[in-house]
C-alpha cells in the first residue's frame, strides 16, 4: 500500500506540457552522429534487400529458426522492441514532451536497427498476409527514417502528414502483429 501510495504521489507530481508539438526547448540535443542512424538504417535495409533479392540464407540462422522455441523467443524480442519505440507516442499522448524529446534520439537508433531484428526472426519477407505484415513493418521502417529531419522538410502540414502516416503503420503493424501471433499459436 506505501508503494502504491507512493506512486500516485509521484505520478501526480508530473506536470503535462499542454503543446501537442516540440517546441524549441524541448528538441533532443544534437551531436556529430545525430543523423548516423540514418545511415546505419539505409545500410542495413540495403543488406537485408541485398540478401532478399539474391535469395541468400544464412544456413545457421535457418537452422535456428526452424526450431519452435528460437522463432517464439525471437517473436518475444521484437513484441518487446515495438513496446519500446512505442514509449515516445504514449508520452507525447500523455503530454509529457520533454520525457518523450530525451527519448526521441534512442527511439531513432533502435528504429535504424529494426532489420536487424526482422532478420532474426526470419530471413524472408513471407507470402500472403506475411508478406503484408513484413510490408508493413518496413514502411514504417522507412517512415521513421525519412524524417522531417532528414528531409529537410520542415512545413507544419509535411510533419503533421509524416506524423500521421508514422503512427498509423505502427498501429496497422499491431494489428497485424496480434494476427501474427493468433494465427502461429493457433496452428
């Protein structure tokens, strides 16, 4: 009961910000290597359609991945790492932008990384309603990394637009994550 009390203390002792945007006090500190997860991100998809279109197969990985357990610990990996990225929209939903501004650089990092986790879990990118799930999980990808930072496009209608787009493949992405999951635990 103390432990609860004193999260409700804590939790009401947090003061939300009222602007649904940044604004210029709450922007991410930038350094030398604020925009190398772009390039870490290109050279990683570049790797993974590289090995797609060549049909190539990582013979120890395939091996791992044909064993039930690697697939659903693998599965839990990347269930855990969209939670992850998800914590930068539900602070800025609950108003919290300075929290969810010191996050927004990590939240690049590990979206640069997403093949990486992809590739993990499997090598290919599926047929049928796979197909659409890793589609999907790629746009979102490539959203994330053409940003309005790297675009350079900074209009209030481009970001809004990206914005958007963004958070609705990353919600689409659960859905059909939750399809995923339903479908391979089911048969």
């Amino acid at each position: 009961m103390i432990l609860l009390n004193k999260l409700i203390s804590l939790w009401r002792q947090k003061k939300p910000m009222s602007s649904p945007t940044f604004s210029t006090t709450t922007k991410p500190a930038r350094s030398a290597f604020s925009k190398s997860y772009f390039v870490l991100g290109l050279a990683l998809l570049t790797g993974f359609i590289w090995q797609e279109i060549g049909h190539l197969n990582w013979q120890r990985l395939a091996q791992l991945q044909a064993d039930n357990v690697y697939k659903q610990f693998s599965g839990f990996v990347i269930v855990g790492y969209l939670a992850i990225q998800w914590r930068c929209s539900i602070l800025r939903n609950q108003g919290f932008m300075q929290q969810a501004a010191k996050l927004l650089n990590q939240h690049k990092l590990l979206g640069a990384l997403a093949p990486v986790f992809f590739y993990a879990h499997a090598q290919h990118i599926g047929y049928a309603y796979l197909q659409v799930l890793s589609l999907v999980y790629f746009a979102l990808f490539l959203t994330g990394l053409c940003n309005v930072e790297i675009t350079g496009i900074h209009k209030q209608l481009f970001r809004k637009i990206w914005l958007t787009v963004h958070v609705g493949l990353a919600t689409s992405l659960i859905f059909l994550l939750g399809y995923h999951i339903f479908i391979s635990y089911t048969y």
